[in-house]
C-alpha cells in the first residue's frame, strides 16, 4: 500500500547556498556518499547491538533527486553512479543504487524503476533487496519535474525520505508538486503526513529570495543542520526495528 499523498508543506525544508554552480555535482555526490556512509554505520550499530536478531533490516536511505530537464538527470545519474565507486573505496559495507525516470523510456522500465525504488524504500524481504542492501545505504531515483509520478497515470507518491531539489521550482505549484509526488508518506515505517521527511534545495546564495518565493504556504525554510545526514539515517533505521 502506498503511503498517502501529502500537501506541499509536508516534512522539513532545508537549503544549500554553493556561491560556484560548478560545485552542484560534487556537492551532489559528496552528499549521497556521505547518507550512504551513514546508513551503513546505523545498520552496522544496529546488528553490533541485536547481535542475531534477523528482524533488523538494513538501513536503505531512498532518494528522490529532481532536475529541470533531461540532461541534468543524465548528468545527476553519472555523479551519483560515480559516488558509489567512491563509496566502495571508503567503506565497502555501505552501497548506492541509482535509477532513473526519462520521458523516452519504456513503460516496462519506468515501471521496473519505481518498483525498485519502493521495495528498497519498504526494505522488503527478497533475494534482490537482501543482496543489494545487506550493508545499508542509498537507493536513489533521478528525475526531471516532468517525469515525476503522475497520480492521472495511476502512479503513486514515492515516499522517499529525502528529496533533493537540484535547481529551483518555477512556481508554489511546481514545488508542491515536487514535494507530494517525492515524498508522500513518512520517512519511518508506517509513518504519514510528511513525518521524518525531508526536502533540500540546492541554490546560489543570491538565489535565497527566489526560493522563499515558491514556497507553499506554511512551509518554514531553514539552512541545512550538519547533523541531517545522520538524523536521516537513523530515523531510517528506527523505522526498520519498529516492523
């Protein structure tokens, strides 16, 4: 079952200021290696602590990454890919999935990709998750605005935990539909309303202003905390003890 669609104003809206445009790639990657390493420590915690317990599942971060147009996603899709080759030299029990949705792919495969990312989102048991997840990590999903889920085509949100807004939305409604389409339900098992969720824009920081601008109403902005990247995971995390 599909976690229920929330408003715009759903979870926690942080922003990133990088002064050199150049940087989003790296930042990009610097950021999933970094969730990666994260997840893995909270499933490498949690087992050193269960010691046995076969319901603790690994810690799997799912990631929504937006772009404006197709050539970002092919770009994001080349960092992220790049940044699991780093993950694998710094710590090999972390792991780092990515997909992609393209408005010239075939339904087969958009479908494969949304299923992917939900089962790794769900944690589900299965040969597939249990191989490609047994040390935690991130699974992440690259998109344009145009090719997130369409409700009318019988998709539903996808419930990522976190969705990263690479460039900033045109409109209050481009935004909020960012934001229903990523995040649906909450990031902890079973959880809704946007709880334990988070949205995170990458901007210039003359680009600060625009950003309030297309908010929806009742969303707080604030800078990214340094601590988001393990509170993600372990919440995560938390949510896989409490099933």
């Amino acid at each position: 079952m599909e976690p229920p669609a929330v408003g715009g104003g759903g979870g926690s809206h942080y922003y990133v200021a990088l002064p050199d445009p150049r940087a989003k790639p790296r930042a990009l990657a610097d950021l999933v290696v970094n969730v990666a390493l994260a997840a893995a420590r909270q499933t490498s915690s949690d087992r050193s602590i269960a010691r046995g317990e076969t319901n603790r599942k690994p810690a799997v971060v799912a990631v929504v990454v937006v772009r404006d147009a197709r050539d970002g996603v092919d770009d994001a899709v080349e960092d992220i890919a790049r940044a699991g080759k780093d993950v694998a030299r710094v710590d090999d029990r972390a792991d780092v999935v990515v997909a992609s949705l393209r408005a010239d792919q075939p339904p087969g495969d958009r479908a494969d990709a949304l299923e992917r990312f939900r089962a790794a989102r769900r944690r589900e048991d299965g040969e597939t998750f249990s191989t490609t997840f047994a040390r935690g990590g991130v699974f992440a999903l690259v998109t344009s605005e145009a090719c997130l889920p369409s409700p009318g085509a019988g998709e539903g949100a996808l419930g990522a935990s976190l969705v990263i807004n690479m460039e900033t939305p045109k409109s209050r409604e481009a935004y909020a539909r960012r934001t229903r389409a990523g995040l649906g339900g909450g990031g902890r098992a079973g959880g809704g309303g946007g709880g334990g969720v988070v949205v995170l824009n990458v901007i210039a920081p003359h680009q600060l202003s625009a950003l309030r601008a297309v908010l929806p109403d009742g969303v707080a902005l604030d800078a990214m905390p340094i601590d988001l990247i393990d509170t993600l995971a372990a919440d995560v995390a938390a949510g896989g003890r409490e099933r």
